[in-house]
C-alpha cells in the first residue's frame, strides 16, 4: 500500500519525480513518456506485491494460532509502508540512483534522508501497534 501512496502521490499528483527521472529527466514529451511507461511498470510490480499480500492474509486470518486484531493489521500495514520506503530508498534512491524524493533542487540528500527517516519511523509505530495488538489479543484470549 505504501508503494501505491508513493507512486500516486509523489509520482502522479506532486509529480516531483518519476522512476528514472534522475537517469532520464523528463525534460522532453519523449522522456517524460518514458519515465511514465517504468512509472507503469513500478504500480504494476506494487499491485502484484498487493495482490501477494492479500492471499497471504487470507491464508493467516484461517490459522487458529494467529492473533486477529485491529491494531495488528494497522502496525502490519503501517510496518510494511516504513519497510517499503527504506528498501526503495536505498536501492532505488541511493545505490542505483534512479530517482530522488524531490529531483528538481540542488540538494537531494535531504529529501532522500527524510524519505528513509520516514521509513524507519513507520516500522517503529508498526511495530508498537503489532506489540499492543498482539498483547491485547493474547491477553483477551482471542487468538483463533
């Protein structure tokens, strides 16, 4: 879900930057549509690691011995967008250099930092709520 919000939101209405804007930028209509068909190619990877994820917590909320709470669900979701922005941060921002989080100013490293910082501070609540949702569950005895 995190990779949805990052790429309607930063690459689509914000539009500070696109999948190789910092390789590619879309200074031209031929670049931009290129930068538009691997913005294509990024929500369509997204939608499949959704999809994946949806069948596997199918395949969880039918186990007895997992815990069904709110507050799980929410720190899962919330822990997979922080983990989601420090995998694409690293690999797609700083090792590979492909984008930036705000391409069009001098100093990127900012942004880029922010972004992972983000990230690591959505792991952190994901984890507190996956903690106290899991505390809560086992504590009422809801475990199915």
């Amino acid at each position: 879900m995190g990779g949805f919000v990052d790429g309607i939101v930063l690459h689509q209405i914000l539009q500070v930057h696109n999948m190789l804007s910092n390789r590619i930028p879309p200074n031209d209509l031929v670049s931009a549509k290129v930068n538009m068909t691997w913005d294509g190619y990024f929500h369509a990877g997204v939608w499949v690691l959704t999809a994946l994820g949806l069948i596997l917590l199918f395949r969880a909320g039918q186990r007895r011995d997992v815990p069904w709470s709110g507050k799980i669900l929410l720190g899962s979701w919330i822990a997979g967008w922080g983990l989601f922005n420090l995998v694409e941060g690293i690999i797609d921002h700083h090792i590979l250099g492909l984008h930036h989080v705000y391409e069009y100013t001098a100093n990127k490293l900012p942004y880029d930092l922010a972004f992972l910082a983000g990230g690591v501070l959505f792991l952190l609540v994901g984890w507190t709520l996956i903690r106290a949702g899991s505390r809560e569950t086992a504590r009422r005895g809801e475990a199915r």
